[in-house]
C-alpha cells in the first residue's frame, strides 16, 4: 500500500473522476446486472434496466463473462455515446465489476499520429511495389533485348550464309555463261542483274564448223526461281539436249523448248527468247522469236551509225501454249554490221518521274555511241542508269553484241 | 434471442471498418480513418430457421508495433480475417494472426475476406493462398466494401458455422 495521506487519496480520486467520467456496473455470477452508477450518461449507456441479463444490454460484454483473467482491460472502446473508454473488468466474489474510464482525447491523440503513421507506411509501400514493378519491367525489357540481339544475330548469321550461297550461285551463272569473242567475227555482252540472280541468260557457241548460234532469253520474275530455270534452258541449248529439233534450224528449237519447258511445270514460270543461227560463210542469219523484244541490225559503217534495221518475230513465250509453233526469218548480214540482242531491261526504264524511256532513245544511245568510238555496250547501261537515277536497275540488263 | 461475438481481424489499413459498415449500414466512404482500440456493431441476421444477432467487434488493425490482442476474441464465435487483395503483405500478417488466435483461442471458425477486390489492375495476391489459411477457412471469398461484392456472402457463411 502506497500508505497515502487521506488529502492526497481524496484529491486524486476527485482528479479521476473529474478527468475520466468514472462510471460502473456491477453483473453478478447469473450475468445479470444488479448496480450501477457513476457518470453512464457520458458514455451514452442510459435506460439499463437492473435484475435484467447483462449482455443483452452491453453488447461489449457478450462471450467475455464469466471473467477468465481479472483485471480484463479493453482499451480505447467505442461508446454507444460516441465516446471512447478504457473498460476495466474486475472479478470479485462472482461477481464482475465494469469500471469506465473516458479515453476520448487519448484516443484522439492516438488516432491523429496512427493515422500519419499509417498513411506514411501505405505510401511507403505503395512506392515499394511501384518500384519493385518497375525493377520487374526493366529485368523483361533487359531479357527481351538479349533475345532480340540474340535473334538479330542469329538473323544476320543466316543473312551472311543465304547472301554467301547467293554469291556462289552468281558465280555459277556467271561461270556458263560464254567469253567474249573476236575470231572470225567479234560477240561481246552485258550482264547486269537487278538482283543477286537474273532471270535473264545468254549465250552462244559454234553448232558445227558453218553454223553459230546465239541467243538471249528472258525468264518471268527475277530471283532464284527465274535464275534457276534461265539456267536450266541455256544448258539445254548449250549441249544440244533438244529432242527432235535441228538446233540450225530456230523455229524447231523454240518449239522444241516449248514441248520440254511447258509452265504447268516450271512452277508458273515461262520465257521469252530470241534464238538465231548465223551462217559466215553465206552471211546469212535465220532466227526465231518467242514473244522476245526484236533485234536490231545496224548495217553499214559506224561511224556513220548505219542503217538500223528491226528482226523482229511473232511468237508466244515459251511455255503459255502446249501448241504453240514458231515462225523462222531469215536476213543477210552484210560486213561492216553489228547485231544486238538484249532483254526487256535494257530499254524499259523508269525515270525518277515515273515516265519511262523510248525505245527510240535507246536505238539512239546504240548507234551515238559507235559514231562517238565508245563502247555501245557500256554506254546503254551508263544512260539507263542516269534515266533511272539510281545504279540499281529494276530489271536485269542483259544485252549481245555481235560485230561482222 | 441468439447473440454471437465475432471479431474482425488483419493488417491496418485492409478495409475491417468499412467492409463492418458496408454490412451494418450499408455505407462506403474512400476516406481512411484509422480505428484506435475497439468498435462494436451489432447486426441480426437469419440462419435457416434461427435468427441470431451478431455482435461484431472491429478491432484495431495489427502493425509493426502493435499486435492485436487476442484476448479480445475471449467468447467470440468465430472472426474474419481481412486482406488487402492490393497488398500481398497483408497475407502474411493474416496468416500470423491466425497462428496466433489458433494457439491461444483454439480452432475457432473463420472466413478469410481478400478485400478490395474493385481494384482489380492493382492485385496482388494469388487466388490460391497458403494451404494453411486454405484448411482452415470457413470459406475463402473476394469482397468490396466499395461495390459490396461477396460482404453479405461473407457474413453468411461464418454465420452458418457458427450457429448450431
């Protein structure tokens, strides 16, 4: 006992009940309340009605009686009266004491600096997923950007393998395609794909010690597929593998190609060509025409241009018509005389404007520049290239030369 | 008339006051007012042929310095254990509770309420909680005290476990 003098006890007990609001209730082992008292209005708990059940009426004290632990505090309890009190629960003899002590400006208090407190910590938090969210994205993005790198490698590493076996496959064609010649009559070309591969092919050889024949053919589309077939064609004339067709005799070959390269089995893939047998002996030239642009015969010295002349023929692409027959012309070339042979893609030119070049023009540029003592060939493609504004051509440029 | 104690529990800030006062007064309010100590709200409801009042004490949430009490759940019936579907470490602090009301209480039934289930872009807790809370859970249910979804689901399903 803190043994206090009955001024000081009686001082602090006014100072309780003065700060504090003291009230009581008194329930006895039946749980029913048997006495109150003190200050119950203050914490809203008017109208208890004694010798009546205790819990019906304090809802607060359901489930806690009879008391397992004495005292039993409940801090800072909301009152039916809006008030907060700090409910004690004291045991004796049975019996159980409920003493109310006000806390409402405690739990102001409290509920002031809990509430920054909390509303710190959420904040807290809230930024902590944020960032975790963000570290989360940046950890993807990072991956993603390995695997793109990782795929962009592997892209350029299949790039670098198809660009290399493209190059092997120019070399290829390049390789069967003929040199240049000078004895007994000159034949010199022009190939220029528009891309790695050409549809475009050209060639020619001695069929025996009278009869020399050349030819320029021109595959639909551009690329490996067209390149493929251009090839195939030219072996074809190259060894003589024609069945049933004198190969001194055009309108038979193209015939024959027809029968052997019919599109329903190229992969929808036919050709145009220009096929010509020349006979030095005679100076006669006997060609053949499927749906190929027409030669041109310039007679005469060049310096003075001479007379251009067309060769022109009338027949369907090889591989359109099952049927199809081809018609043979037949010309004298007289010395001095240069016959050219070239595909679509030496003359059809797009201008940056979208116009295109006349034939007229590139008949032109041919004849210019045998009068200027340059070489023809390289001058065509020089002008196509400025028509087109750009060294890259949208067709391949194949064009033969040959000089009597 | 039947009257039963049933406590709300979890992490502060998860929603216990206004999920209690969306089922008690049918009201929500965005603004976040702290709960200092106790607050009891009384609400009767009917289980098949029994009617039952439910007294529910919504005690003050659990942080890092205060642990609930849970002396309070001294006679209680049953309790929700609230989380804040936004707040995966809400969870952890709910299965802490329980491991504590169940060691100091015993194996009373509970529901475990995943809260806040408007804010769905902001979830972030899996659907399938610990099996620990799984077992032991009277029913395991998404609410909104904003929207009310699954609230009155909720108190129907504790009250048909605790009433005999």
């Amino acid at each position: 006992m803190l043994n206090l003098p009955p001024r000081i006890s009686d001082w602090l007990l006014q100072l309780v009940r003065s700060q504090f609001a003291v009230a009581f209730l008194l329930v006895d082992g039946e749980q029913i309340l048997v006495s109150t008292g003190g200050d119950l209005e203050n914490y809203g708990l008017t109208g208890l009605h004694h010798r009546q059940p205790a819990c019906g009426q304090l809802s607060f004290l359901e489930g806690l009686l009879p008391l397992e632990e004495s005292p039993f505090l409940i801090r800072s309890l909301g009152m039916p009266g809006g008030r907060s009190a700090d409910v004690h629960l004291l045991a004796e003899e049975g019996s159980t004491w409920v003493v109310l002590l006000d806390s409402t400006t405690d739990h102001d208090k409290t509920q002031k600096m809990q509430q920054k407190a909390y509303d710190m910590t959420l904040l807290s938090q809230r930024e902590a997923r944020l960032i975790a969210k963000l570290e989360a994205a940046h950890a993807d993005l990072t991956s993603a950007h390995r695997e793109l790198a990782e795929s962009r490698e592997a892209l350029q590493r299949t790039h670098d393998r198809m660009q290399k076996e493209l190059r092997d496959a120019e070399r290829y064609v390049r390789a069967i395609l003929p040199a240049p010649m000078t004895e007994p009559f000159a034949v010199d070309w022009l190939y220029v794909p528009s891309t790695e591969l050409a549809g475009d092919s050209l060639g020619y050889h001695w069929i025996d010690s009278e009869h020399f024949a050349l030819y320029l053919l021109d595959v639909s589309g551009h690329g490996v597929g067209s390149a493929l077939l251009s090839v195939a064609v030219s072996q074809t004339l190259r060894s003589g593998a024609l069945r049933d067709a004198d190969l001194r005799l055009p309108e038979e070959v193209l015939g024959s190609l027809n029968q052997t390269y019919q599109m329903e089995l190229q992969n929808n893939l036919y050709f145009t060509i220009w096929y010509g047998v020349y006979h030095p002996s005679s100076g006669r030239l006997r060609y053949s025409c499927a749906g190929h642009p027409s030669a041109i015969l310039f007679s005469g010295s060049s310096e003075k241009n001479g007379v251009s002349t067309s060769l022109p023929g009338a027949g369907v692409p090889v591989g359109m018509l099952p049927n199809a027959s081809y018609d043979r012309e037949e010309c004298t070339l007289t010395p001095p005389a240069r016959l050219f042979l070239f595909s679509d893609g030496v003359f059809e030119i797009s201008r940056p404007d979208g116009s295109m070049l006349e034939f007229a023009d590139f008949e032109e540029a041919l004849a210019r520049a045998a009068s200027n003592r340059k070489t023809e060939l390289d001058e065509v493609l020089r002008m196509a290239r400025a028509v087109h504004g750009n060294s890259i051509l949208e067709d391949d440029f194949s064009i033969i030369k040959m000089t009597i | 008339m039947l009257q039963k104690k049933v406590c709300v529990l979890g992490s502060f800030g998860v929603g216990k006051t206004s999920l209690v006062r969306r089922y008690v007064e049918s009201i929500f309010s965005d603004a976040y007012l702290t709960t200092v100590g106790v607050k009891i709200d009384k609400k009767t409801l009917t289980v098949g042929a029994e009617t039952v009042t439910i007294i529910l004490w919504d005690i003050a949430g659990e942080d890092e310095i205060t642990p609930i009490r849970t002396s309070y759940l001294r006679g209680a019936a049953g309790y929700f254990l609230v989380v804040d579907g936004t707040r995966a470490e809400t969870l952890e602090v709910a299965r802490s509770i329980h491991t504590r009301v169940a060691l100091e209480i015993g194996p009373i039934p509970f529901v475990l309420l995943l809260n806040k289930a408007d804010m769905q872009e902001s979830w972030d807790i899996s659907d399938q909680p610990a099996s620990a809370l799984e077992n032991g859970a009277a029913a395991i249910l998404r609410t909104s005290a904003k929207t009310g979804e699954g609230v009155e689901e909720a108190f129907q399903k504790l009250a048909q476990r605790i009433v005999p």
